[in-house]
C-alpha cells in the first residue's frame, strides 16, 4: 500500500522515542475533499410485527455460523471488530475475542465461552432487511485499472453491488451472498439480508492508541487504560518498515484524495507514460480508502483500504491499514495530538 506524505501542513520530525526506520516505498499527497459521506448505514426494511429478518437457532449453546455471526454483530456494534463479519471463529474473531475478555475482566481465552457470552448478552435482532435504491444502483461505476484512469475518475466508488452492500453490512461478500442465495441481479427495490451493525454504541474518544505489531491489531484506550475499541490492521511487510516507540496524531482527513508520484512508482510510471504527479479522486477505492489518520513520523498514517477483506491477510508498504468501516471509527476517536504506541 503506498505511504503518504501529508499536505499542506508538513510534518513534524519523528517523535524522539521512536526508532528510525527506512521511509516507506511510496509517497502519497493527500488533502480535504468535500465531505460525501462514503459508507451509508444500512436502512432496515419493514417487517411484519415480531418477525425477525433472520431468525437464530433455537439452541443458543450452538455455536453454528449464524450465532457466530450474531456475537461478531454484537460485538461490532461495541466497536470490538474483528475486520469482518464471516460467522468464523478464526484468528482475526479469536484476537477480538481476547481484547474483550482483558478490557472486561474475563478469562482470557479467545473463544465464545459462557462467560463471554453472557457478558456480551443474548444478541437479539442481528440481520436486517435492506431494500436497495436507485441511488446504490446508480453508484456502482466501472472499475478503472491503471493510474491514469483512476486519476480521471471524479470518483473512486463501488465497481459491484455485492461489493457495495458488503461494506454496508461490515461483512464478507461470501457471507453476504450466502444469507441470499437467490438474489443474482439488483435493480431498485431489491431486498437483501445483511448484519445488522446499527444502531451502534456511542463512538468513544481514545486517550491512546496502541497498536500490537504481532497482533496486527489497533486497540483504542481510554485515560484509565481500558481497552475500549479493537480493530485488525495491516503492517508492513518488510519489518524494517514497521516503526516502534511512540508517536502522536499530526492530522485526521476524512475522504481523502490521493497524489500518484511518479518518481516512487518508477515502474507503473513507465508502463503509462507518466511522467508528472496525478491526483486521484476520494472514494471507497481510493488507496487509502475513506480516512487518512496521520502520524509524526514522516510518511506514517493509520488510512483505510480499498480492499476489506485483505485486512490482516496481507500486509502494506509500512502504513497501517484497516477496513474502512473501521478507520472511519478511528478517525473519530482521535485529534491531532493523541498519542500512538507502536509495540512489538
């Protein structure tokens, strides 16, 4: 993922706490763009009195995909996040697990457990019924694939419904297709099934970050040192990149755009015949999606993705990446002066 450099402001020199380390690969200017609101919160449809969008099953002690899904939901909507709803109970819900049970006095095992469950409680109404719009059909544009495309684009969107809706929903599109199996084609008027991740929690101010480098993970705190927020990131792939220490907010933009430099993308650059610096549009697909949190160290932020799913799978250029739902949250708990652990 390339690594920004932020405008107009410069930025600091690192944090004297900080370890030094190599400047990320690739440079990105990014500045304000107008505020358009880039993930809409899913609207439920109406349903008959009492009857649920999709009901669990009976049995509450089963731990099939379903209730799985209906915890994550859940704990989603507390702002612990294990990247994406999926109804597995794999490594990124296992991590998320475990910050809830610390930051709530639980056995620390990374499982629903009983006691867990019971702290998090009977989740209720987990799915919704959403009925799609003329406006979330008329959003979806086609996806352009080299940079010079992109930088004509007056907006980096949505390239397929299931897309679209999968972002809404804070969810996998596998998982979403498979709670509506028999939906092939959208049009206006459309009803789907999907989590149901509002209404959520009050988003909670952070006294500090702390983000766990062998985690891949970004956990929020407040000024007693409870953990309040989790959320999986992406880390730098080369661990020469991955800085350590401490280091404070320098900027919070949300929508951002994003300036292609030539000289970092020597050989894409060379590929297109680009030869001078190109500013691409905000949107969802943007490369550092809907929210740039900048850090003291140069060419350092906390940004989003324009692919969810890759969060904690792969890893980025030396920025700290996270699903856009997720870095969206984050640019709310933060100002300009918060401080950012980086540990080991």
């Amino acid at each position: 993922m390339p690594r920004p450099a932020l405008k107009p402001a410069p930025v600091s020199p690192p944090h004297p706490a900080v370890k030094a380390v190599s400047p990320p690969s690739v440079a990105v200017k990014i500045s304000p763009a107008p505020a358009v609101p880039p993930v809409a919160q899913p609207v439920s449809a109406v349903n008959p009195a009492g009857i649920p969008a999709r009901a669990l099953p009976l049995d509450p002690n089963k731990l099939d995909t379903e209730r799985i899904a209906a915890y994550q939901v859940a704990l989603e909507r507390m702002h612990f996040s294990c990247g994406f709803i999926d109804g597995d109970q794999g490594m990124r819900t296992q991590r998320m697990l475990r910050a809830y049970q610390a930051s709530h006095g639980l056995p620390v095992t990374g499982i629903l457990d009983q006691r867990t469950r019971d702290a998090i409680g009977e989740p209720g109404e987990p799915f919704l019924n959403y009925v799609v719009t003329a406006d979330d059909v008329a959003s979806i544009m086609p996806k352009p694939v080299t940079w010079r495309e992109k930088s004509k684009a007056t907006r980096l969107g949505y390239n397929d419904m299931w897309e679209m809706l999968a972002e809404k929903f804070h969810c996998t599109r596998g998982y979403l297709k498979a709670l509506n199996r028999d939906v092939k084609t959208f049009v206006a008027g459309t009803e789907v099934i999907g989590p149901k991740v509002y209404p959520a929690a009050p988003i909670p101010k952070a006294a500090l970050l702390r983000i766990l480098l062998s985690q891949t993970s970004i956990e929020a705190l407040d000024a007693s040192g409870k953990v309040i927020a989790f959320f999986p990131c992406s880390i730098a792939k080369d661990k020469n990149k991955r800085p350590k220490g401490t280091l404070t907010v320098k900027s919070v933009v949300p929508d951002p755009d994003y300036t292609f430099d030539p000289a970092l993308f020597a050989d894409a650059a060379k590929a297109e015949g680009i030869t001078k610096k190109m500013v691409l549009p905000p949107g969802p697909r943007n490369p550092v999606g809907i929210a740039w949190i900048g850090l003291s160290l140069p060419g350092y932020g906390i940004h989003g993705t324009p692919d969810p799913e890759s969060i904690s799978r792969t890893q980025s250029h030396g920025c700290f990446r996270l699903a856009n739902w997720n870095a969206a949250k984050v640019l709310k708990m933060v100002a300009v002066g918060t401080p950012v652990d980086v540990e080991p």
